[in-house]
C-alpha cells in the first residue's frame, strides 16, 4: 500500500498531540517517506518540533506547520486561501482535531464548555470540510477521515455536549457519504473508543491526576492503535470505502 499513499499531501487538524500527531508519523513510515504533510493545530512551536523530528527521519518528507485554530471560522478561511506552494494540493483531510471540557450534567454545563465544544469538534470540522470539498470535485478525488467517537453512538452521563459534537460529526459525515457516492472522493469516520491522550487533561481543565485515574486499572488504546486504521483507510484501492469504524479496547466492550 506504501505506493497507494507516495506523492500525497495529507492535511491533519490537532497534529500536536495523540491521535493526530501519531498520524502523521505513520503516514511518513507508511508512504515510504514520500508524502507532504500539512500539520495544523493552535502550539505552532510543538508542530515545528514535529517537523524537525520527522524531516529528519524521513528525509523524503516534507512538513509544513502551520498554526491553525479550527474554533475560529475565519482563520479556517484564510488558512484555505493562503497555504503555501508545495502545499496547496491536498489529497487527504485528518478533520482530528477536537476536545472535551468538563464533566458537569445537564443544568450545570458551562455556556463556554458548550461553545468551544461545539465551535471546535462540530463548526470547525464542517468549515474546513466546506472549503477543502470544493478542491476535491475539481480533482475529481481526494479522502476526508472524520474523527467520530464511541461518544457519538453511545452517550454517556456527564457527556451530553461532547456526545451531541460527535453524534453531529456522524450525522454530517454519513450525509456527505452519501452525497459523494459514486465519485472518488471518499469520506471515512473513525471512531475511537477510550485512547490514552492528552484528551482526558483536557476534559479534567488540566487536572493530571484525575485524568491519570480515568485509566486506571483499565489498558486503553494507544494513538497509534488508531493512526494504524486511518492509514489503513486511506491506503486501500480507490473504490474501496473504509466508511466507518469503531474502535475500542477490550475492557470498553
Ligand atoms: P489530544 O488532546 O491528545 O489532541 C487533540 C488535538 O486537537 C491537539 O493536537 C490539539 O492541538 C488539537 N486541538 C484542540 N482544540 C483545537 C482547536 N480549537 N484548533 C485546532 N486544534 C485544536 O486528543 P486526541 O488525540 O485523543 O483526540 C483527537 C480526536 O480523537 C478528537 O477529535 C477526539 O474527540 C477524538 N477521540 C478521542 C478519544 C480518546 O479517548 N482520546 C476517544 C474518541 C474520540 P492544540 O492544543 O495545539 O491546538
């Protein structure tokens, strides 16, 4: 499969950290080295040690990082409009980035957990997806891997606003499946179960010990578990549709 993915150029949102970053490193290994990766998320500096990390081992490679809030439409707009020579032919859209904040119930939810949630996970990955899809058409081909997640399918108390994101990312996705079939764009959702990440520090406003807990006891996957089965999508024959996946360790069943 490593020919299937030489000379593509993959864009990945939240390429910073867990999912998104283990990404990018195997679609560098998986290609041969023979990709263009375009790494966005907010830390510029921890994308610019990325870089230098991976054009180093894969000497083939090249990286651009570029610092890219998906929470903040207009930025999403303008990164479209100014991506720089070398990396404006996108094959591949990683929609990865996304958060949780907060574990409060119904009644109690913070307006601004609501917002970023939704700005962030949903109206970011839709307006990125707007503007990427009309450079596919004139292609005539190109992938986009929506991160769902188990969330999405099976909501859980303490949950209500990060499950709705992902229920809306699923409902959104399948529905440009379907406005798609029969071309040879291809729209694949994965959807993680529980990954160990930065994600829970995140959901716990930066509180290492309780995210630490969340995993105790339990062996959660690991962002590479879930790098391996975006490749995997992207790397089959072009009519080939890996439409969606859900992906969960053994003790989640
Ligand atoms: P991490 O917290 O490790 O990584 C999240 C990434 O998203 C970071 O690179 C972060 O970069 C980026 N990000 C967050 N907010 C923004 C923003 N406003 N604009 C741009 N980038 C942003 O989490 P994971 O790797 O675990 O999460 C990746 C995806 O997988 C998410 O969509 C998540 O919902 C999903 N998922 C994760 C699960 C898990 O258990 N870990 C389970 C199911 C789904 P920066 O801070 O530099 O902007």
């Amino acid at each position: 499969a490593a020919s299937r993915l030489a000379g593509k150029t993959v864009l990945i949102t939240g390429a910073s950290s867990g999912i998104g970053k283990a990404t990018a490193y195997l679609f560098a290994e998986a290609s041969g080295g023979e990709v263009t990766l375009v790494l966005t998320a907010r830390r510029v500096a921890v994308l610019d040690s990325i870089k230098a990390d991976i054009e180093a081992k894969y000497p083939k490679t090249k990286v651009f990082p570029i610092g890219l809030d998906v929470s903040k439409l207009a930025e999403i707009d303008s990164f479209v409009e100014n991506l720089p020579e070398g990396a404006k032919d996108i094959d591949v859209l990683v929609n990865n980035a996304g958060m949780v904040h907060g574990t409060e119930q119904v009644g109690e939810i913070l307006q601004a957990d609501i917002d970023i949630m939704f700005q962030t996970n949903v109206f970011g990955l839709i307006a990125l997806t707007q503007k990427i899809i009309p450079i596919f058409k004139a292609k005539g081909k190109g992938d986009i891997v929506n991160l769902g997640s188990i969330a999405g399918r099976e909501p859980y108390p303490g949950g209500a606003i990060y499950c709705a994101t992902k229920a809306a990312v699923k409902s959104f996705t399948e529905t440009l499946r379907k406005e798609l079939i029969a071309t040879r764009i291809r729209i694949i959702e994965v959807d993680p179960g529980q990954v160990e990440t930065e994600f829970s520090v995140v959901r716990f406003r930066g509180d290492k010990s309780k995210a630490d807990a969340v995993y105790k006891g339990v062996e959660p996957l690991i962002a590479e578990d879930i790098a391996e089965v975006i490749v995997f999508a992207v790397s089959r024959r072009e009519n080939t549709i890996i439409a969606d996946t859900l992906v969960f360790p053994n003790h989640q069943a």
